[in-house]
C-alpha cells in the first residue's frame, strides 16, 4: 500500500505532462491553420483596414471570428506553457521534498540502529564494571559469570580479563592466546603497555624469564613510568641470584614515584637478602609509612627471615 500511494503522483505528473503536450501541440496547429486561412481570406491584411467597409459583412464576421480564434489559440499556447512550466516546477518540489522525506527516514533508521547499538554497548559496559569488581576483588567465579554474559568483544579489556581470568587459574596457553587477541585492538601506548606487562607476568609465572623481561621491555618503552613492571623484572633479577641488579631497578622506580609502598618493601627485602639490616629497616618503615598493610607481610615474608628481629623491634613486637 505505501508503495502504490508513492507511484500515484508520478502517474497523475504524467498525465499531466501528457494532456499539457497535446494542448500546446494542437494549439500551433489551430494557430497555424487559421493564419493561414486569415491570409488567404483577405488578400494582405492592409485591405483589412484601409477597405473595411466595403468589405461583405459576411467575410468582416469571418474575419472577425479568425481574429479572435487566433487570439484564444495564442492565450492557449501561452496557458499551456505556462502550465507545463509550473507542473514541471511543483514535480521538481515533490521529488525534492521526497528525497528529503527518504534522507529524514534514513536519519532516522541510522539514529534508531546507532541508539540500539549504544544501548547494547551500555549493558555491556555495565557487566565489564563488575567485571573488573569482582576480579580485583579476587572473586574469579563471579567475575567470569559476568564476562561469560559479554557475547561480543566489544572492548580490548573483554579479551584482557579472559586472558587475567585464566592467568589466576594457570591456563597460561589460553592466557597468552586471550592477552594476544586484546592486543589486535586499536590501542593507546599505555593499553599496550597493560597487555605487554601481563604477558610478561605469563612468562614469569611458567619460568620464561628471557621472554618475560623482553615484555617487560616493551612494556616499559610504551609506559616508562609503569613501575609494577620494574617490581617484576628486579624479582627475576632476585631469582636469578643478582640482587645489585634488582635494587638498582628499583631504585630507578622510587626515582619515578616515591609514594609506592611495594618498592621500599621489596627493596628492604633484597637488602635484607644481602644482610644490609641498617637499609632493610629504613626501607620497611618507609613502606610501612605508605600504606599499613605492608605490617603483615613484613612478618610472614621468607626474604626477611634473618632480619625478623629488625622487623619486630620496628613493629615494637
């Protein structure tokens, strides 16, 4: 039915074209026919007016008639395309305010699909908070009911905390698949950073530590201000038995931010490791400082085992 009404005001244009043609045609041939027969009538047309009344009454009426049949005949033709000229001006109108009408109808499907997608991308982003709730709260089962519910990876962090999720869990081949998809993202350099840091922390945990410190590399080329990846490479300078190495790396990270309380107390642990009591207890008391907390793994922590009275004696236990 919508179709059918769209068609009409071609065909009644067309009509209209039509019935304007013929009149106009036949207009010039009537207009044709009697100057043709007004001239043959009287001879030249100055007889018309110098002898009109010695004229026969019957041919002055004749010519009278042609005269004015002439006359009707040309305010036809001037009708005729006149009217052609504004049926063709209001068809032009319509066609335009169709064009308009259908690009209005466009805007409006393309606003109603874009105002659809955002409201889908909405509740996305509202199970990907809890998403991230639940993860660093360590509740891993109710952050993976969450993400289970993220049927497209709308987001480069819906790969990502696939990629966390089964880091937590020890699937490190699936891990590493994950943090490899969130990384064909069109990312910002601190993003990259974020993907290239838990890779690195993959490959620490399954003991690559060449390729964990290369990402850790590029981690920190991206973000040289990312100082959880200099924690984690002095921890494999630790493991590997070179803690002058690990020390300097983490004094280049309090150089950057000296408000992190895990860089003081890693570094209090690695001179503790080296049986350097007086630094161990400067660096625990500044972490300690920082955030509380420290406290308990300052008592629990293997690293400080030999140095436990230094960490009582500044717990005042």
């Amino acid at each position: 039915m919508v179709e059918q009404q769209k068609q009409r005001p071609r065909r009644s244009m067309g009509i209209m074209k039509t019935i304007f043609w013929f009149l106009l045609v036949a207009a010039l041939i009537v207009v044709a026919v009697l100057i043709t027969r007004f001239i043959l009538s009287i001879g030249l047309l100055s007889s018309l007016v110098l002898t009109l009344p010695a004229q026969n009454p019957v041919d002055l009426t004749l010519r009278a008639m042609n005269i004015i049949l002439i006359f009707f005949s040309i305010v036809i033709v001037f009708l005729a395309f006149f009217g052609y000229k504004e049926a063709t001006e209001r068809q032009d109108l319509r066609e335009n305010l169709k064009k308009q009408g259908e690009r209005v109808e466009e805007q409006t499907k393309n606003l109603g699909r874009e105002s659809k997608d955002r409201a889908k991308e909405d509740r996305y982003m509202s199970k990907l908070n809890l998403v991230r709730i639940f993860f660093y709260l360590g509740i891993y089962d109710k952050a993976a009911y969450f993400l289970d519910e993220i049927k497209e990876s709308f987001s480069w962090e819906v790969p990502l905390f696939r990629g966390l999720l089964r880091l937590a869990s020890g699937d490190y081949s699936d891990a590493l698949r994950f943090l490899e998809e969130a990384s064909y993202f069109d990312l910002e350099p601190k993003e990259k950073a974020r993907i290239y840091f838990f890779k690195g922390k993959v490959y620490m945990r399954i003991g690559d530590y060449p390729r964990a410190n290369s990402n850790y590399d590029k981690c920190l080329e991206l973000a040289p201000d990312y100082l959880d990846a200099y924690v984690n490479k002095a921890y494999i300078q630790k493991r590997q038995d070179h803690l002058d190495n690990a020390i300097e790396l983490l004094n280049q990270a309090i150089k950057i931010s000296d408000k992190d309380a895990q860089c003081y107390f890693n570094r209090a642990c690695y001179h503790s490791l080296k049986g350097d009591k007086d630094k161990t207890e400067r660096d625990l008391k500044r972490a300690v400082e920082l955030n509380r907390e420290w406290v308990y793994h300052a008592l629990i922590d293997d690293d400080l085992t030999q140095n436990r009275d230094v960490v009582k004696k500044m717990l005042n236990i």
